[in-house]
C-alpha cells in the first residue's frame, strides 16, 4: 500500500508540474498569436493547433490533480441519508464501477490509437497524441482510486468510522 502511496503522490506531482508548465506554454504561445495578429498584422498558423493540444492535455492532468485532491465534484445528498452500512457498500460499489470505467477508456485507447493515421495540419502532431493524455490520465487515476477503496476497506475493516 505504501508503494502504491508513494506512485500516486509521484503522478499527482507530475501531472500538477507538467500541467503547470503546459499552462504557461499555453499562455505565451496564445499572447505570441494575439500579438503576431494585431501588431504585425501576420499571424500564425500553428497557434490554434498547439493551443488546443496543450488544453486538452491540461484538461486531463487536472482530472488527475483533481483526483488525487479529493476535488472531483460528486453529488451525495441522498447517499449521505442512508444508514451508514448502505451508505458504505454504495460507495464501494461507486469505487468499483470507477475502476471499471478507467479499464474501459484504456483498453478502449489501445483499440482506438492503432487506426489514429493522420496528423494535424500545421504542427504535423498524430493525432493520437492528443489522446495519449486520456490513456496516461486513466492510469493514474486508477492507481488513486484504487488506492482510495483499499484504504476504505482496510478503514471498514478495522471498524474506523469516517468523519
């Protein structure tokens, strides 16, 4: 358990530095494109490009970051007034069906990536980079998840109650 600790707190600094730095090339690459536009009137053609691959790849970093921070929005208000062993098993089974949805997004990228043939048109990029991010994001996700339903279950187990 603490091995898979250690891996998730490695994807959650990773995903938050990288989507950090993705940010700020978003931000330059955007402000060059205004300027090159209206200052000198000669804009470039590959800022569209990277700013929707770069915004795509931040979406995903940050469901990762999101996750791991316990920030994902969720909608508990009739779950929250079930006696506490229904209330539990419902969340385990939310945990399972999580877990289930992240093999299926990645096991359905691997089915998908090998007919993704073109690429974009400026930066030349494969198009299946833009949906690496979807593949890299579920794996990490999984990896918290998972974490979070051993540790509920080993918290059940030993009859700690959550706050």
């Amino acid at each position: 358990m603490n091995l898979l600790k250690k891996l998730n707190y490695l994807f959650y600094q990773v995903s938050k530095k990288t989507g950090a730095f993705m940010l700020l090339v978003l931000i330059v690459t955007v402000t060059m494109g205004i300027i090159s536009r209206y200052l000198f009137n000669n804009p470039f053609t590959w800022v569209e490009e990277l700013a929707t691959f770069l915004f795509v790849w931040i979406s995903f970093l940050g469901a990762t970051t999101a996750t791991y921070e316990k920030r994902h929005v969720a909608v508990d208000f009739l779950v929250s007034k079930l006696p506490g062993s229904v209330n539990g098993m419902i969340k385990i089974i939310v945990y399972l069906f999580i877990l289930a949805f992240m093999v299926m997004i990645v096991a359905g990228s691997f089915i998908l990536f090998p007919t993704m043939q073109h690429v974009s048109v400026a930066l030349r990029i494969p198009r299946y980079c833009y949906y690496i991010s979807i593949t890299l994001s579920s794996v990490m996700m999984f990896s918290i998840y998972l974490a979070e339903l051993i540790e509920y279950l080993t918290m059940t187990k030993k009859g700690v109650s959550e706050a």
